[in-house]
C-alpha cells in the first residue's frame, strides 16, 4: 500500500455551479471545458533540441500525464494542442501550416522556446523568424531550450485558457478575424 | 609526391588545353589549377578519362565569391580525387558576376548534379547544360542568392531589433 495519504491526491475539483441532494447544475461551457482542458491531445510537432526537453517532460520524473495530457496525437486530425518546438526553417513553414489547417476545433497552438517563438539564435535567411507569422499561437514558453517545468507552466496557462473559453470559440468574430489575418478558412 | 603530382598533371593538362590553364601552383600540400571557365567540362572530363590521371572521384564542388576582384568575382572550385593513388588535386574557374554562367560537368559526374544545384541556389551560378537546374535547399520563392556577400546574413524582415545593440 501506498504511503501517500488519499486526502492529499489532488484531483480535478467540479466547476462552480448549484449543488443539492443528488442534483448537481452547471453550465455546458464549464463542464465541456474542464473535461476538455484535462484531456488535451497534444501534437509533438519537435524539430530539434526543444524537442528532447519535451521527451524529460513527459517522462516519469515531470510527467505531462498527470495533467491528463498522456496521450500525443501523430496525427494532426485527432489532436486538440500543437506544439511547436524547434526551430522551424522557412522550407518547414508550408509543412507546419498543413499540419495546423488539418486539426479539428477547437485548437491551440503552443509556441515552445525560442525558436519556434521567434527564431530565436538563428536570425538569418533560411528560418522562420517566430511560427506567429503563419498560424496563430495561444501560449509561448521562452527559454533555449526551456525546463520542463515551464513546459508544464506553459501546458497550464493553455489548460487556463480551455477552460474559460466559449465552447464554440470559432463562431466568434474575434477567432474568425483571427484566423482571417492568417488567411486560413 | 604532391610537387610531382603538380607537374605531371600540370605538365598534361598544358599539352591537351594549352592557354585554357591559367596558372598552377601548390597550396599548402595541394596543387592547384586554375582554369578557363570554358573548357572546365573537358578538363574535367580528360581527368576522369586519361588512364594514368584517372581522377574518379568528385570530392566536392563549392562556389565562391570574392566581391573585390573585379571582373572575376564569382568562382567553382572543384576537388578531386583519384582513389587508386590516393591523388588529390583542386580545379578553379573565376568569372564575372555579370555573366555567371560555367558548364555544367554533370556529363562527368552525375554526382555533381545536386552540388551544382547548390551553388546556383546559394551563388546565383548558372550551370550551362545542367538537366535540372532549380533551387535546392531554399524556399522555391526567395528572390535572391543569400551566400552572395552583398546580402546580410540576416533575415530581412525582422522589425523588432536594433541594429545598434544587435551588430547588424
């Protein structure tokens, strides 16, 4: 048997709403996004060094499935978080939009380190100088390359925004200009 | 054995071509030609062929620019190797950035087809008789040669840095 008492195993609280005698009423959007922000699928999308501390992440000792993000998608289609790290080539960019306009909504976007956030070292011809100049991205973690616990951090502040987002977020103008700035359907 | 090897590959290359080698000296331990940039297709070729040289092997091929040696800014350098005498020597040809254009030496070397693509991506080097002449490691749209050295190595577009602090 474990030594850990039961009390002190956290786990996810139900969202504010009115709680009875074998009723509990809440709103769609809160329980919709609570079980989305602790199912995420995220997409490894990892070029280079960025993409190794992503590997310690989530291994045994950090551990992204604690965070209910256990299962990577290798396919854009099925995936609901992108995350970029490394450093992406100019070549590279067609790649990485194809792979961002092939996911289903809703999707997010995590831009990890410096690279994929801005290019980063590699201010020069052949790299993409930051992935927010062709598809839209929710959460950057600076760094070169970051600890996995900022990825963790970072994995939250995308977990915050899941949450309290609309359910249909693209049906908002904000999101649909958005994406329109991008020229992305 | 590399002072030999300059003078009897030297001393061949001189009867078969005559004017079209231009110099040959020994760079550290190796001897190097330059050559005409017109006849670099059949000097390579004759190297290849001629039973006793029998340079075989292309090591490799890189373009060059010197911006300050007017007239002649622009250059191929080409390594080869013969594998059975463990020979190497280095060919050179210098043009005009106006008319960057040599002849391909795919003929030769089906290995050079790649390489040559490299140099036209990177130099802006025209390979004449080349079959496949496009952009290799670039994005197909950039509209400049970047290792030229008119060009910053930089990126272009980036707004947010200053030149003073970043030594652009």
């Amino acid at each position: 048997m474990s030594k850990i008492e039961k009390s002190k195993i956290e786990v996810v609280s139900s969202p504010p709403g009115i709680e009875g005698p074998g009723f509990f009423a809440t709103s769609i959007d809160k329980a919709v996004g609570m079980a989305r922000a602790n199912s995420l699928w995220p997409l490894p999308f990892a070029t280079s060094c960025c993409g190794i501390e992503f590997m310690a992440t989530m291994a045994s000792t950090y551990d992204l499935g604690r965070f209910g993000a256990e299962r990577l998608s290798f396919s854009p289609r099925q995936a609901d978080l992108l995350m970029v790290m490394g450093t992406i080539a100019k070549k590279m960019g067609p790649v990485l939009r194809q792979v961002y306009e092939q996911m289903a909504e809703p999707r997010w976007v995590l831009a990890m380190g410096a690279c994929a956030s801005s290019g980063g070292i590699f201010d020069t011809y052949s790299v993409l100088q930051g992935i927010d100049r062709i598809i839209p991205v929710d959460v950057y973690i600076p760094g070169c390359p970051p600890r996995p616990e900022q990825v963790l951090d970072g994995i939250m502040q995308i977990q915050k925004l899941v949450e309290t987002e609309s359910i249909r977020r693209r049906d908002t103008p904000e999101y649909k200009q958005l994406l329109a700035k991008y020229n992305i359907e | 054995m590399d002072q030999s090897l300059l003078s009897t590959v030297g001393d061949k290359l001189k009867t078969q071509f005559g004017n079209g080698i231009i110099s040959s000296e020994m760079i550290a331990d190796f001897p190097v030609f330059i050559v005409n940039r017109d006849v670099i297709d059949e000097v390579v070729k004759f190297l290849y062929h001629d039973e006793t040289l029998a340079f075989q092997y292309l090591t490799t091929l890189a373009g060059l620019h010197y911006p300050d040696n007017k007239g002649h800014e622009l250059g191929v350098m080409y390594q080869l190797h013969n594998l059975q005498k463990n020979h190497r020597i280095r060919l050179k040809v210098f043009f005009s950035i106006q008319d960057p254009v040599v002849p391909s030496i795919t003929s030769t070397f089906s290995g050079a087809n790649w390489m040559e693509r490299q140099e036209f991506d990177f130099y802006g080097i025209i390979f004449k008789g080349h079959p496949n002449l496009k952009r290799i490691l670039n994005v197909d749209d950039m509209n400049y040669h970047p290792m030229r050295k008119e060009y910053p190595l930089e990126d272009a577009t980036r707004e947010d840095k200053d030149d003073r602090m970043f030594g652009r």
